[in-house]
C-alpha cells in the first residue's frame, strides 16, 4: 500500500510540475525519485552536461552518452533540429542544460525542447537514469497553448478542416523522409489557410524510435492539443520522444528555406500544379486567390487609419497605386499597397502579383504577408522595410554618402541573387521586367528586397523565351529585343540589372546623360579607357579596379545581343571571386526612343504580313533583274527597310527569315545589297549627329569635372560647402 501511495505522489507532483509550467515559452518536463542535490548522481550529470553541446556537433546534431555507474548512472539523449548552425546548436544545448539543472535540481528524470523564437534552433536535451536511446516515451508531455485566440466571427468549422489537413501532412513529411539521416524525422510546413494568416507547423521525433513509433507521438499530440485547447492562436505540446509546435508566425527560423503549401477549402492538402497560362487575364477568376492569406478590408483601415494622409509612404505604378504604412493588431509594421479603383491595368496586375509573390520565398525579395480586394478595394500587404526604396537613396545628394562602396556592393550582390532565385532556383521561372532603383527597397540593414511583381511573366521550366504584344516596364531600362520585337527572357532582365548596376555605381539617372542614355556613355568610356569618369564622386577614395571591374560587368550586361549577355549565375561568380577573369563587353544596344501610350504601356502591331510582302516582291523581280547594281528604289525593296507611321518601328526583311512564313524565301543572293544599303544609310546618319553629339559630351564632361573637383574641395574644407550652400 506505501508502495502505491508514493507512485500517486511522484506522478501528481510529476504532473503538477508541468501544469506549472504552462506559462512559460519553453516545454520542460521534470520527473522521476526525488534525490539529494548533491548525490554522486547529480554530480554525473552536470559532468555529462559539460561535453554534451560539442559532442553533439561533432556527431551530426545528435548524440547519446552515459556516465557513471548504477545506480547513479546518467544517461543522456540530445538533438538539435535539421538544418542547424553549429553555434546556434551549442548555444541551445548550453541554455538547455543550465535550465534543466536549474528547474530540475533533485529529480532524475528531465527532458526539454527548447524552441524558443529567439533562438535560431530548436533542440532536445533528456536525461534519466535508464537509457534513454530507443526508449519510445510519450510522457511526461509538456503543454504550451498560446494565450491569444482566433477571432469568434472566423469560419472554425472550415479551419478545422484546414487545420488538420495540414497536421496530416506534416506527420506524412516528418515520418516518411526518403533521406535517412541522424535527423530524419523532421518537418517544417508554412501553410496557406482560406480567411486565415498562414499556418507555421514543425514537427519532429529522435531519430532513435521508429517511424510507426514517431507517427503515434506526433498524431497524439496533435489530437491532443485540438482537445484541450482549440481556438488559441498555436501552441506546442512535447514529450521525450517528439515536439509538435504550431502558429500563426514563423518561428526561431525553421522556414526560412521552405515551399508554402497551399491548403484547399474543402481540407485536402494537394497543391495544383502551376498553369501554363503566365498571366491571369481580365475577369477570370483566379483560384490561386483562395489559397492566400486574405485579410479583412475592417483590419486594413484599422491598421492604416482608415488609409490616413498621416500614413502615407508614397505613389507608384503610374500613379495607380498609393502606398501605407500600418500596424497590424499584433504589433507587426506592414506596407499597404493601395490600387486605385476602376484601374483595368492595376486589376491585372493585383492578380498577377499575389498569383506569384505567394510562391516565392527569398531574402532578396520582400515578402507578401496577404490581400484584400473587397467591393472596389484591391489592396496587398507586405512586409514593412524602414529604408523605403534604393532610389531615394543612389539619387539624392545627401542621402548617397550613407552607400558606402561596401554598402553598395551588398546591395548589388543581394539584388542578384534574388533574380537567380527568380531565373534558376525556384520552383518556378520568372521574368521580372520591371527591374529598376525604385521596385528595390532596403531593409533595416540595407539588404536589398526586389518588389513590384505586378508585370512578371511566368515561364515554363523548360521555356526559354516567349513574345508578347504588350510591352510592359519602364523607358531606359528595357532590353533592346524586348521593346522592339516583344521577345521575353531571363536575358531582359539581365539588361535591366546592367542598367541599374551602373547606376549605383555613377549615381546618376539613367535619363541624366544627356538623352543618350548611362550605357552608351558608359560604353563610350571604355572605348576611349577612361570608364573612371561615370564614378560617383563619393567612391574616389576606394579601390578603383574593383568599381571598374563592376563597370565591366554592367557593360556585358547591356550588350545588344542578348545572347552575349552574362546569367545571373555568372554574375554571382563575377562579384565574388577576385580570380576568375571577366570577360570583356560587346557594344551596347543604341534604341531608339519607342512610342509610349498614358499607362505606360507600349504596344506592337503584328510586323508578320510586312516582310512577307516585302519578300514576295523580291521574288517577283526575279534574279535575272538583279545582275547589276540595283537602282535606290529596289534597293529599298531588297534591304525591306519600312517605316511603320502607326508604331514608330522599322524592321528589316533579314529578320523576315526568322518568320516561319517566309522562311522559304531564299535571300542569300541579295544579303550584301542590304548590308551595303544598311551600312551606308547608318553612315550617313552617324555624320549628321556627330557635330551635336561632340557639343553634348564635351558640355557633360565639363559639367562632371566641375562637380568633382567642388565636392573633393568641400570634403577637405566644410565650410567652402557652407559658403556654397549660401550662395547657392
């Protein structure tokens, strides 16, 4: 009877001392006979614990050991999740260990998932005095239910269904890993819920059990905690064996590199696969929609002041968009883009940006944390950067001493490694086509974040290039085969990184070099070897091969043919290594200014019928009438120059034969004619320009100088700058 009796008092005060810790953030279970703190026991495991955070990195994130003999023998078991930074690990098992042997300090038997958000890792230390690997244990069980609870007006009925589709998934993810390793029973998923803020669920098991043994353990507790504390906001309930976490935000890190994964309104897990179509035309519905965190039109104009003046952060798009800065009721900051109502274009682009933003995840892009488009509002939700974007900082005075050469240098590196997230490591292949100062914002720390997805083309995996007859984007910065023939690839976005590569490092507006353009001056530059004039000012004291080492890597950016044009990958290697050879560029593309309606958007008329008549003529002459030198009118006829009144565009019949209806044409025989005709005309041209273009370059040469040798002037002595400024 004494027997019974003292196991009733070891498992209520077992139970009692979790119960007690409800309140605190980390799970930590406390069981076991009650010891003398100074037991030759519990001097074992504080020596055990010592060696326990190294030797848990050196095994691969997971470890067991024993120390002692019985019966004061310490047995030990410790994890740390997938994925882990070695530091980040050691700094885990030590906090653990110091709380165990603080919490615990006279019971044999601990264990403690720490996954605190703080922390960068979530790891499990258990110790008992019976050996703890293979040992399957489902209790003691820890349970933390967050303090805050789901709004009573939401639809739990349809987030149960939700909500449990997404605990299936995660036990299947977590106990199925095709990978065997010390940590495979592990599963992070950031799921998309109907009405509802994404859902952050992480499950994982020691690797030691089996996986029919992990199954049980993560199923239980997640039956669990919907029994005894549905309705909160997330929560965790642990055990030695296995930890199921789940909330509304993303926790300690452990989605930093996942795939979101959208869960359907009737509950199912399954993802569709992404449509062929890259854009979502007019009014069609977009199903993707419903599977994206929706907020409610009463909480944006409670975060944003009913999209108070007060709140305003600026326009864009056109002025098609205005944009807010808000707080949302859990304290989180969030910039709040604002289509204007009626817009058909801004309609387009609302869908298309929500469509791809919810299926990307990088630190170089800025996250999109949900929409909203009830009645007339269509209104999307980011995350809040405090440093607005880079164009009010590479384009302004003052602001441009604050980019230091290393600060531009992180912000040149992250805005390509975004756009070979885009281009290459995704999921899916997106062509941004907008890429410009503006559409980067920087964060806290500078880092940039590639906004403004509202004109992206969804490519095919497998597709290369595509030809639109909408040219959307902005004048300056588009790629020459882009704007002329509405040919799309990862190349066009390759130009426009060129363009604003050399604007960071100049300083200057693409559209400040005398209509000529940052590229063609730039090229100009280092044909004659003086690339150092188009430098920023700010950047003289810095090393100087290594900006004009950037300057090469813009100009090969920007050459004409888009073939020549480096990848982003290439890039990549480009700025990090300081071994490997550039290359050296290409002449870059000369357009001409193209015809540009009020929205901004360029269009082209079909050119397929022009050429195939243009060559259909040719034909008729026949070769026997073209032995001798062609008159100017056939000459014209033969180089197929034809100047389109309606779209300001000439093509060429040379380009023709790319067209497959006139790819039967032979053209052989009258190519050097259109070369000649085509040299001769471009000849004339250039003499024309030259006498102004000299006038043009040596004014802005002059201008440059000056402007140096005053802001050298003024860093030597201030107050000259005062006195300028006063003058001024």
């Amino acid at each position: 009877m004494v027997k019974y009796f003292s196991l009733i008092i070891v498992l209520a005060s077992s139970l009692l001392l979790v119960l007690q810790d409800l309140e605190q953030v980390h799970a930590l279970g406390c069981s076991g006979i009650f010891l003398n703190g100074n037991s030759s026991y519990f001097q074992n495991r504080q020596s055990l614990f010592s060696t326990l955070a190294s030797k848990v990195v050196a095994n691969g994130g997971f470890y067991n050991a024993s120390l002692g003999k019985n019966p004061n023998r310490v047995h030990a078991l410790v994890l740390c999740a997938r994925g882990y930074e070695q530091q980040a690990c050691i700094s885990c098992v030590e906090k653990v260990t110091q709380e165990i042997q603080t919490s615990c300090p006279n019971r044999m038997n601990s264990f403690h998932w720490d996954n605190g958000d703080g922390d960068h890792v979530s790891c499990l230390v258990r110790t008992s005095n019976q050996s703890t690997f293979k040992n399957f244990q489902l209790v003691p069980a820890a349970i933390y239910p967050s303090p805050l609870t789901i709004e009573p007006s939401k639809d739990m009925t349809l987030f149960s269904k939700q909500w449990e589709a997404t605990v299936n998934r995660t036990v299947q993810a977590a106990t199925e890993a095709k990978n065997i390793s010390v940590l495979q029973y592990y599963s992070a998923v950031e799921a998309e819920f109907t009405e509802f803020p994404n859902v952050y669920m992480l499950m994982q098991c020691t690797p030691d059990i089996t996986s029919q043994d992990c199954k049980i353990c993560l199923e239980k507790s997640g039956t669990y905690f919907k029994k005894q504390f549905w309705g909160r906001q997330g929560g965790e309930v642990s055990r030695p064996s296995g930890v199921f976490r789940w909330d509304l935000y993303a926790f300690h890190g452990a989605f930093d590199n996942i795939t979101r994964v959208p869960v359907l309104p009737g509950g199912q897990g399954q993802a569709q696969p992404p449509s062929k179509d890259s854009s979502i035309k007019g009014n069609k519905e977009y199903s993707d929609g419903q599977l994206m965190l929706r907020f409610d039109l009463g909480m944006i104009l409670m975060a944003t002041n009913d999209f108070s003046s007060d709140n305003t952060l600026g326009q864009g798009g056109f002025g098609l968009e205005n944009w807010f800065q808000g707080i949302l009721p859990n304290g989180q900051e969030i910039a709040v883009k604002r289509l204007t109502k009626g817009s058909g274009q801004g309609d387009m682009e609302f869908k298309n940006e929500v469509s791809l933003l919810t299926r990307l995840q990088h630190r170089n892009l800025v996250k999109l944390l949900g929409f909203c488009n009830e009645g007339d509002e269509e209104v999307l939700v980011y995350e809040f950067v405090p440093n607005s974007s880079l164009d009010h900082f590479i384009f302004d005075e003052e602001k441009r001493s604050f980019l230091t050469w290393e600060v531009r240098c992180k912000i040149i590196e992250g805005i390509a490694r975004g756009f070979l997230y885009l281009h290459e490591d995704s999921q899916l292949k997106i062509i941004h086509r907008d890429l410009k100062a503006s559409n980067i914002l920087l964060d806290a720390e500078m880092n940039p974040k590639v906004a403004d997805f509202g004109t992206a083309r969804l490519f095919n995996t497998d597709e290369t290039r595509a030809e639109t007859r909408r040219i959307a984007g902005t004048r300056g910065y588009m790629a020459p085969e882009y704007v002329n023939h509405g040919q799309i690839s990862a190349k066009s976005d390759v130009y426009s990184f060129g363009v604003m590569l050399l604007e960071i490092i100049s300083g200057e507006r693409n559209k400040s070099f005398e209509g000529e353009g940052i590229a063609a001056f730039a090229w100009k530059r280092w044909v004659e070897g003086r690339p150092e004039i188009i430098i920023d000012p700010f950047l003289v004291e810095n090393p100087s091969n290594e900006i004009i080492k950037l300057i090469q890597i813009g100009l090969l950016c920007v050459q004409e043919n888009a073939s020549k044009r480096p990848t982003m990958s290439s890039v990549i290697v480009w700025l990090g290594s300081e071994t490997i050879k550039v290359p050296l560029p290409k002449a870059p593309a000369f357009t001409s200014k193209q015809s540009q309606s009020e929205d901004g958007i360029m269009s082209i008329s079909n050119l397929v019928s022009s050429p195939a008549s243009i060559i259909s003529s040719i034909n008729h002459l026949g070769h026997h009438h073209l032995r001798h030198r062609p008159s100017s009118s056939q000459a014209s006829i033969v180089s197929g120059v034809v100047h389109l009144r309606r779209n300001h565009l000439r093509c060429t019949a040379s380009e023709a034969l790319y067209n497959p209806d006139v790819s039967n044409v032979d053209m052989e025989p009258y190519s050097h004619w259109s070369l000649n005709f085509r040299r001769n005309s471009r000849l004339q041209r250039m003499k024309k320009r030259t006498t102004t273009k000299k006038k043009k370059e040596a004014k802005l040469r002059l201008q440059l100088q000056r402007r140096r040798k005053t802001r050298i002037k003024a860093r030597k002595n201030p107050s000259r700058l005062i006195r300028l400024q006063s003058l001024s």
